[in-house]
C-alpha cells in the first residue's frame, strides 16, 4: 500500500454503517452486502445507497425495483459472512434465516436492528458505482438496545 496517495487512509476513515440490501424484482430476490449508504433528506425521508457497477442487483435497481436496507447491529457478523459472499442472480440468498415480507414482497431479515422499506426515486453515476436516491417509504427498529454496526476501512481506495 506504499503506492497509494497520502489521502487514501484519510478517506478510508471516513464512517459508513453496515446493511444487507435486499431487493425483488419480476419474481427474483436476493441480498448483498452494502455499506455506502447515507441519510439525503428529510421531507421526503430519502437515503443514498451505492452499488457497484456491473452488479445485476444494479440493473434490478435501476428498474426501480423495490428494496429493504436492512440494518445491521454490532456483533451480527454471521450476517456481514453470508451476504458478504455474494449470490449469483437465481441462487437463495436468504437460505435458513428468518424472513418476513413487505408489501411488495421484499424479504426482510427478522433479526437485524431495524429496517427502511426503500422507493429508488433516482440515480447518478460515479466512475465506478451507481448512487441510486431513494425514498424511505416504511420500515422500524426491531432492537432498542443494539447499535449499528459502524465500519471503517484502512484505505479509501479498495473495500
């Protein structure tokens, strides 16, 4: 990492929290590891959820398919392991964990802190990523005493 401009581990501090981005689209659902995601507004509740480009969750987003943030807490790295791996477009991502539904029938992982019920609104790209903006349209906390999961990186460069 000798090679990496002095600002790389600066950026690499920057606080993110950590979510399992859950999405159906046209009868398929999946989940993945998210961490760029941040608060963009209060009226409409809006939020910024990135994901990088060429991910088929991307398109599905695009598409404007329905999403959750799943919220997840301190110490629920069972979590951050399994979505974590990825999931090839047809594969179960959800397996034995305990699920239920929103109304449009995306999975909402019943263990996490909390959930926002996601209406993606818009997107900008980046080199790299699409930023999709998005309207909070639903969601809860399911713990009170947790905290979130907060996640920084020793370079901004890489994850």
């Amino acid at each position: 990492m000798a090679d990496q401009p002095e600002f790389a581990a600066a950026l690499g501090r920057v606080p993110s929290g950590l979510f399992i981005l859950t999405v159906r689209h046209q009868g398929q659902e999946t989940g993945m590891l998210a961490s760029w995601v941040m608060q963009a507004g209060f009226e409409p509740p809006t939020v910024t959820i990135a994901v990088k480009k060429g991910r088929y969750v991307a398109q599905w987003l695009l598409e404007k398919a329905p999403a959750v943030l799943n919220l997840v807490a301190e110490g629920q790295g069972n979590l951050l392991s399994h979505f974590g791996r990825g999931f090839k477009p047809g594969e179960d991502a959800f397996g034995e964990l305990k699920l239920f539904r929103t109304r449009e029938g995306v999975p909402v992982l019943e263990d996490c802190l909390g959930h926002l019920e996601c209406r993606v609104l818009d997107h900008v790209d980046s080199p790299d990523h699409h930023v999709f903006l998005a309207e909070v349209v639903g969601g809860r906390l399911h713990q009170t005493g947790a905290k979130p999961w907060v996640h920084v990186r020793k370079s901004g460069l890489q994850y």
